[in-house]
C-alpha cells in the first residue's frame, strides 16, 4: 500500500469515519466535496443529502465535507473509487489527463448557454457513464458552473494585452489556453486563488462569477469579462458496491434524490450567474458583460484550435459525442 494511501485512510479513521464497509441497521455514508459550504454546488449537495436522508426515513445518512477538509480535489474520484469513501464530487475536466472525452465542457464556445451545456451533457452522458463503470463508479448527477469569464488586474482590450502574463490553470484546458494566448499557466486550487494573486505567481483567471465572489475577486483583481467561454460541469459519483449495498428501496431513493439535485443545481448555477455578476460590480469590480470584440473573437479562435485538437485526442468517443450534439443544435 503506498504512503499517500495510508495517509488517506488513516485521515478517515481519525475522522472516525467507516472505511467501505457497511455495518447493522441504518447506513452511514461519507461524501467529501471541494467547494466551500456557502458555494451553490455544496448547498445542493447539503440539499440531496438531506433529502436522502428524509426518504430513506433515515435509513441513509450522508454527511457531507465541504471544502476539501476530508479529501483533497485531486484526491476525490480515487476516494470513492477505492471505498474509502462512499460518494464525492469533483470538477469533471479533473480527468481529463485519464481521458480527453472527460474535457468535453471545457472545450471553448463549443457550449457557451445553458441550453447548449445541457445538450452537451446529454449528447456525452452515455460515454461518460460507460467510461466512469469500469472504475466501479455510478454517475448520480452533474451541475454546471456559471459561464467561465476573464479576471485581470489590468483592462484589457485584445489578446496582445495577455502576453506573457502569468494564468491560473485548474486543468490541462485551461492550461491548454494559456499557451495558445500567450500567457504562462499555473496550478492554482481554489482555496488558493487569493494567495496566488497577493504573492504574484498568477495575474489573471479564467473561471465562474462564482468562484470569484468565493474568492473575493476584487480584493485582487479589477475587471472581469463575461466571455461565456464554456460552463464546465462538477460531477456527483458513487461507489457501484456501496449503492448495490443498499436495499432496492433506499437505493431507488438515493437515485430520486439525484434527480431531484440535478434538475434543482441547474436552476440555482442560472440563478447564480446574474446574482454574483452583480456581486462583483457592487465590491468595486469593473464587470464587462460585453467584453470588447476582439478580445471575444481571440478567444473564440483559440476556442477553435482547442475543439479540433479535443475531436482528435477523444478519436472515435469523441466523434459519437459530436455527432449527437449536431443532431440536438
């Protein structure tokens, strides 16, 4: 067994948490989460365990650990994967170094609306599904971000403005990006954000009106442009032998509650997006709903690059998903 898992598991022993098995009368699950509680996908998350909870007649209890405090965002999948934890979430473009299918919502303007984010998801799900079962792991639902923007401390006009600037990357996409703009890509986790910008290793991010009233955004950064670059989606797994573990009662409810948590998460990441645009502006951020038009047409010319080189990484998968998302449009 290698150290990092023997921290792992002796992270949740300390915890006093149970490690895969089940044990008499009513279930006990552990759902580790990378967002702070107070972010919309985390209330959500709170929302379907409680929900779990109520139709199960407390058969099931799910507790869920927001902000990394249990497992790591890297550490997550793996997690369940290996039943040291019975459910999680993560940001599904995470996998994408497994699998290029995996970063199909974060390909720029390929979905830059709602309606299109959902047909993406339902034009992928089947491969994705497919793909996550050989690891043991049943896909329950999938939520979206607001649409991605630009945070920069200074204006910017056009893509020249972005040379050479250093770029917080959260994946192979968005490091991917910053490459084809001309910035300098770095690993940034969340929690991170602030501490990145104050010590001068990143100057700009590409991410949700979200994340960056989480982050308060305008303790460190000035503008931000409302690209609607893409909407990438979080992803809520479960182990497939802790949910077969379950009587076919309490686990068609788990099933229910998903349902319920889907369609509820995209109405609250809609909700979201105006609610914290104006957040940003009313903390003393410039907010450019319409960014200038050049540096929209820069972005979607990268956006280009990146869709054609994702079709030949995601090969014949990638194919299918494309073609039953044509259809949908």
């Amino acid at each position: 067994m290698s150290r990092i898992r023997d921290l792992s598991l002796a992270a949740v022993a300390a915890a006093g948490l149970s490690v895969g098995a089940q044990g008499a009368g009513a279930a006990e699950w552990n759902m580790p989460t990378p967002y702070p509680a107070g972010n919309f996908h985390t209330q959500n998350i709170q929302q379907f365990a409680d929900d779990v909870k109520q139709m199960t007649d407390g058969e099931l209890t799910i507790t869920v650990h927001p902000a990394g405090s249990l497992f790591k965002h890297p550490e997550i999948k793996n997690a369940v994967r290996s039943r040291q934890v019975q459910i999680g979430e993560f940001l599904l473009s995470r996998l994408a170094n497994e699998d290029a299918v995996f970063q199909v919502d974060s390909v720029p303007f390929l979905a830059s609306d709602y309606t299109q984010a959902r047909q993406l998801w339902q034009a992928s799900k089947p491969v994705i599904e497919q793909k996550l079962a050989k690891q043991n792991l049943q896909v329950l639902f999938t939520v979206p971000w607001p649409p991605q923007g630009l945070y920069t401390k200074a204006k910017i006009e056009d893509m020249s403005d972005l040379k050479g600037i250093s770029f917080r990357a959260y994946n192979s996409a968005t490091e991917r990006l910053a490459q084809l703009a001309g910035m300098v890509p770095t690993q940034v986790e969340v929690p991170n954000v602030a501490q990145a910008f104050a010590t001068g290793r990143v100057d700009a991010m590409m991410t949700s009106p979200s994340t960056g009233v989480n982050t308060k955004a305008w303790d460190f950064t000035n503008h931000f442009y409302h690209l609607q670059a893409w909407l990438p989606k979080n992803i809520v797994v479960v182990n497939e032998r802790a949910l077969q573990s379950l009587d076919a009662e309490t686990r068609q409810a788990v099933l229910d509650a998903a349902d319920k948590a889907m369609d509820r998460g995209w109405q609250m990441s809609k909700e979201e997006t105006n609610t914290q645009l104006d957040a940003l502006a009313e903390n003393g951020m410039t907010v450019h709903r319409e960014p200038p038009k050049a540096l929209t047409q820069g972005f979607k010319q990268i956006g280009q690059t990146m869709a054609k080189e994702w079709r030949q990484d995601a090969g014949k998968d990638g194919a299918r998903i494309l073609e039953r998302y044509r259809k949908m449009n």
